[in-house]
C-alpha cells in the first residue's frame, strides 16, 4: 500500500468543509439555546400574565349588596326616627302652649266683651306668624305684648282668622298680667281649623287695663 503524502494544495481544499462544519455545529448550538430561553421566557410570562388572587382585595358582589342592603335600611330607621322626634317636638309644643291660652283666654275675653272699637292698646301688641312645621300644621300666631307705660298694666288681645274673603272663620283671645314698665310677653294665638282654605290672622283689639 502506497501512501502518498500530502502536501499543501490538499490541506486548502479540505479547510472550507471543516469551517461549514463548525458554523453548522455553532448554529445547532445556538437554536437550541434559543429554544430553551424561548420556554424559560414564556413560562415566566405565562406565570406573570396570571396573578395571585392573594394580591387582589376589596368586598365580593354579595357583601356589597349585603352592605348597601344594611345602609339603606339604616337611612329609613334615621328618617322614621327623626320624622318621630318632629311630631312629638310639634305635640308637645301644642300642648304647653294650649295651657297657656286657656288660662288667659277667658280673663281677655271678659275684658274685651264691652271693649268698643279696637281699644287703647293696639300699638302695644305686634303678631309674628310661626313656622307650621313647629306647630304640628296649625296656624299659630305669637302675640307681642310690650307694656311701654310707666306702670305696671295687664292686656288682653283679640286676634281674628280670616278666610279669602274677609269674613272671620274664627277668633282667638290671648293676655298677659301684670307687665312691668318696658316689659314684655309673649302668648300664642292658635286656630284649630284645617289648614286648607288658608286663613289670615288679623290684630283685631288690643285692650290695656
């Protein structure tokens, strides 16, 4: 067997086979390296897309509507509970101010009864309509009486409701006794009709004695 050496020329021709050889091998090498960072990447991704539902927190759907059930029935209990305090404010306003009105009204009354005109006392009396949500609907009327003598006098006050057309629907009487020079009271004038038709309180006498 003949073995012939080899000499340069043959060594060029066969180094551009080995070199695509190993560009081949390298490239092999770097697909697959790819393809595993490709799965590492896309599973992290995957796992980030996707959130702990620890981290969220809040109230469920049926715990909100739990607690706006709970609100709104707490919101009628307040209404209901101030409604409640108003009508028993307005009843017991009624009441004290009933008492004060029947203990002067028959005392004014008789000293009205001869009383001619308007009496000697209309500029000592002024009214002031009262809010009907304090008097539980009626028509209350607060009568100013100011004594502005130099002595002690008492009042009696006739205070008229009118309807529309002028006529007197009713008549209330009102007083005070014994008021100090400059001293002031106070009494109320209530009508007990409804409050439709509306009426007019007027100042009809005003009498000192």
């Amino acid at each position: 067997m003949n073995t012939k050496p080899l000499n340069s020329k043959s060594l060029r021709r066969g180094r551009p086979a080995a070199l695509v050889l190993a560009v081949v091998a390298a490239s092999t090498v770097a697909l697959v390296s790819c393809g595993d960072d490709n799965d590492s990447s896309g599973s992290s991704n995957s796992q980030a897309a996707t959130p702990p539902t620890a981290s969220f927190s809040g109230m469920t759907p049926s715990a909100l509507k739990s607690a706006a059930s709970s609100a709104v029935e707490s919101a009628r209990a307040a209404a209901s509970a101030a409604a409640s305090s108003a009508s028993a404010a307005a009843s017991s306003f009624e009441a004290s101010v009933s008492a004060e009105v029947a203990r002067a009204s028959k005392d004014a009354q008789n000293e009205l009864k001869d009383v001619k005109g308007q009496g000697n006392a209309m500029s000592d009396v002024a009214m002031t309509g009262k809010p009907r949500a304090q008097t539980s609907g009626l028509l209350a009327v607060l009568v100013t009486i100011t004594n502005k003598t130099d002595k002690k006098a008492s009042y009696a006050v006739q205070v008229d409701f009118l309807d529309s057309a002028g006529k007197v629907v009713e008549t209330r009487y009102v007083g005070a006794e014994n008021l100090a020079p400059g001293a002031k009271a106070q009494p109320v004038a209530i009508s007990t009709k409804p409050p439709e038709p509306v009426l007019t309180p007027k100042l009809a006498k005003a009498q000192r004695y």
